[in-house]
C-alpha cells in the first residue's frame, strides 16, 4: 500500500503565468490512500486563490467549448460536402467554381 500520497492544482493566472500549489501527505496507520489523498486535495483547495466554483465553472465552460467546436466542425463538413456537389452540378453544366470557396468572385 501507498506510503504517501500528493495532490497538485495549477491555475492559470492569464498572461502566461499560472500557481501551482501541491501537497504530499502521509497515509497514518489504518488510513486508506484515498482518504489521505482527500486530506491532501482539501488542504490544497483551501489554500489556493482558486475556488471550486470556478473550476466547477470552467469545467462546464470547456465542455461548452468542445461541443460546439465539434458541431462547427460537422456543419463545416456538411456545408463543404454540399459546396463540392454543386461544384460538379455546375461543371456539367459547364461552369467551373474554384475549388476553394474563398476564390469565389464575390
């Protein structure tokens, strides 16, 4: 079993700076790694500039971030799918449209 265990939170501070904060504790006789590593994460979380509804916060705002880049990403592929079909609508016929879309004369 575990001797010691740690917990570590860094922060970003913005402007490329960030606060790590880590603490390393050992497990007492009779006491579970994880009861120690929740002793070592209250700690932490109480001692840094940081609070859990922030990081509550900024969990739920990257779940955000992911879904929506994600939906970005599959309506860019509709729209580009759809954009080479009428590419080859128009080549028959006979217009040519670039292949980019940003070519496009107006």
């Amino acid at each position: 079993m575990a001797d010691e265990v740690e917990y570590g939170f860094t922060k970003n501070m913005g402007n490329y700076q960030s606060e790590r904060l880590s603490l390393r504790v050992e497990v007492d006789d009779g006491e579970l790694p994880t009861e120690a590593y929740g002793r070592a994460k209250a700690w932490v979380m109480s001692h840094l500039s940081v609070t859990v509804e922030e990081i509550n916060d900024a969990h739920y705002k990257l779940a955000d971030l992911e879904a929506r880049t994600k939906n970005k990403s599959l309506e860019l592929e509709r729209v580009t799918t759809r954009y080479n079909r009428l590419r080859e609508a128009f080549s028959v016929m006979g217009f040519e449209l670039p292949e980019d879309p940003a070519d496009l004369p107006f």
